[in-house]
C-alpha cells in the first residue's frame, strides 16, 4: 500500500503545500546544496547568489527550520518517540520500526511516555521533547494521551504521528494503516460465512471516521445486515472477558469481531467457560496478528498489521521533515485478513437466509 503521508490543518482543512528547501532551490535556479549552504551563512556562496536565494525564500514564505540547520551542521542526531504504551503489540511494533530505521541511519532514538491526557502530564511531556536538543519527534497517536502532545507541541518541533486513522488532524505529517478497508474485509468473512450478523467488541481507539469501527458498520450495512450494539472494553483482557462473557450467555450470538488479539483472547476464554465451542458455536476474528496467534487452539483468524513498516515510514518522514525535503511517501504492506481455525459457519439454523432471486 503507498500513500502520501497527510499533512491538515489544525481546523481540518488541507493545507496549501508547505515549500520545501528543493522548491527555493527550483525557484532561484540553484542546487539544494547551494541554498542550505545561504541559510548557514556559508560564505562559500556569491553575493548576488546570496541575494536570489533569499529572494525566493522571501517569495516562497519558506521558514527553515532550526532543527534542520542544525540537522545539517552534525548536530541533531537523535528522534524523540512520545507513546503512552511501549508493551501493547500495536505501540511495541511500531517502535521497533522506528528504532531499526534510525539504527540503520546511525542515528539515537529516546523514548518518553506520556502516562495520561492530563495537562500538566502533557505539558510536561511537551516541554521534555521541545527542549530535548535540536531532533524531531515522532508521536505514537493511537490514544487520548498521544493526540493530547500532538496537538499541544510547537509549531517549530518537527513531529511526524503514527495514527490511528480515529486520530484528530492537528496540522501535522500524520502516517495511517488502512484499518476501515480492514476491519469491513473481517467482517464480510464472517458474513459470507452465513452468519447474520457480526458483534463487535471494541478497543478505546475505534471511533472516527477511518477505523475499525467504521469498517465493521459499513460491511453489515452493505450487506443489510443488523448491526448490534458495540461493546466497548479497555485495553486489559480482563474487560474484554467481562464483554465475552455478556455475548456468549446470549444463543443468537454466533460471530464475535474483536478489536485486537488480546481482546479476541480474553473474548475467547468468556466463551470457553460458558461450555461453547470455536469456532463451532461462535466464530471470532481478531486484529493486529500478534506473534502467537498463529498458535492457539484454535489458531486465530486476524487481520495482519505492518506495524513496524507504519514505524520505518514515520521515521524516514521525521527526517524529511527535519530536513526541509519533500515527504516520501509511505510503503506500507495493506492490512490483510488472515484466515485460520477459529472462524466457521454457524449452526444450520441460525445461518443467514439466502436472499431469493426472482426471475
């Protein structure tokens, strides 16, 4: 999957283009090379070369950015990675690839962890990464906490979000897994399946219009099928056994899509001790395909996230954005659905009827 990483405006709205050192380069008629060395104050550089550059930059309204003179003159080295999690498989993946990608660039990678969305917390957080030294940052937005530091940090900070495509646009580089087309993908199994329907039991991070929530409804409303009412849980398994156990005392429950792994894994349990079977009696799917899954009795069928592939494309745009360079844009591997053992269709007389045709 290739994509453009997005860059909004804090009111939501696309922004005009934000010019880059190439385009004053392209503007006056210089090389890149030429113009960082004008805004180093090189004085390997003539006059009235001086003099056009400026002009363009002054035309252009290109701001340079102090992060990236001093990217150029050896001294930023580093990227900040803001997270409110470094153990949840989504966040640990994703700093992985950030990590790996840095490593291999010979550059450090820090950590903070923003423990709530309350402002002191986030003001705090804030300031540690806008005076950490001249290196940008990269915010794991997948929660509250990580979309608070978005929105609070400084324009001049460059920060690039990992996000959840729930997360609010707050005029900044923001890189996303296509989780809508996802989430509908999981669910048209379990439909096809002959189930009449799909429940759904939800991580705090679905709402919005791109994310797993939304892909769930727009599967079962294309298919005219009832959408019941969503179960929400927390991030612990113990709260996803809890919405398990409310579904499973239920008959007319026979597909259960769950908004990730561990989720699935506690939903699973609710089921096994109410003395029901996977996937005979109820069908669950899973999200994110996290080391392991593959493995379980029955093995889960999930939806595979490249995590680690979102983290390397956060981490080559926090330098473009350090660097004044055009965004590249992100190669990501789509989420898939990967289709194990705990997913079948459901008992004859609660398969979804099939529509009659009329000749």
């Amino acid at each position: 999957m290739t994509s453009t990483p997005r860059r909004v405006s804090r009111s939501g709205a696309r922004d005009v283009a934000v010019p880059s050192i190439r385009d004053v380069a392209a503007a006056a008629g210089v090389s890149y090379q030429t113009v960082s060395r004008v805004l180093n104050e090189s004085p390997r550089v003539r006059p009235e070369t001086r003099a056009t550059v400026l002009a363009a930059i002054e035309r252009l309204g290109f701001r340079p950015s102090r992060v990236a003179r001093a990217l150029s003159l050896g001294r930023a080295r580093g990227i900040t990675v803001v997270t409110s999690n470094t153990v949840l498989y989504g966040y640990a993946a994703t700093l992985q690839g950030i990590e790996e990608a840095a490593r291999a660039e010979g550059m450090a990678v820090g950590v903070r962890v923003v423990e709530s969305a309350e402002p002191a917390e986030v003001k705090q957080t804030v300031d540690y990464v806008s005076d950490a030294g001249a290196g940008g940052v990269v915010v794991i937005a997948f929660d509250p906490m990580g979309v608070a530091v978005l929105e609070a940090l400084p324009d001049h900070v460059p920060a690039v979000a990992a996000a959840e495509p729930a997360a609010p646009d707050r005029g900044r580089v923001a890189i996303a897994l296509d989780e809508r087309r996802a989430a509908a993908d999981a669910t048209r199994h379990l439909l096809e399946l002959g189930h009449r329907t799909v429940h759904h039991v939800a991580i705090p991070s679905e709402g919005g219009p791109r994310g797993r929530l939304a892909g769930w409804r727009d599967a079962l409303r294309q298919a005219h099928a009832e959408i019941p009412e969503v179960l929400a849980c927390g991030w612990d398994i113990a709260s996803a056994y809890a919405a398990g156990q409310r579904l499973a005392a239920r008959d007319d429950v026979t597909a259960i899509l769950c908004g990730n792994d561990d989720i699935a894994q506690g939903v699973r349990r609710a089921v096994y001790d109410a003395g029901k079977d996977v996937p005979v009696d109820v069908s669950i799917v899973g999200f994110d395909d996290i080391p392991g899954s593959a493995f379980w009795t029955p093995a889960l069928t999930t939806v595979r996230m490249d995590f680690a592939g979102l983290g390397r494309a956060c981490f080559r745009a926090t330098v473009a954005e350090l660097t004044g360079q055009e965004q590249p844009r992100a190669d990501l591997v789509a989420p898939s659905l990967v289709v194990r053992e705990s997913t079948a269709p459901p008992p004859p007389f609660l398969k979804r009827p099939i529509p009659e045709t009329r000749t």
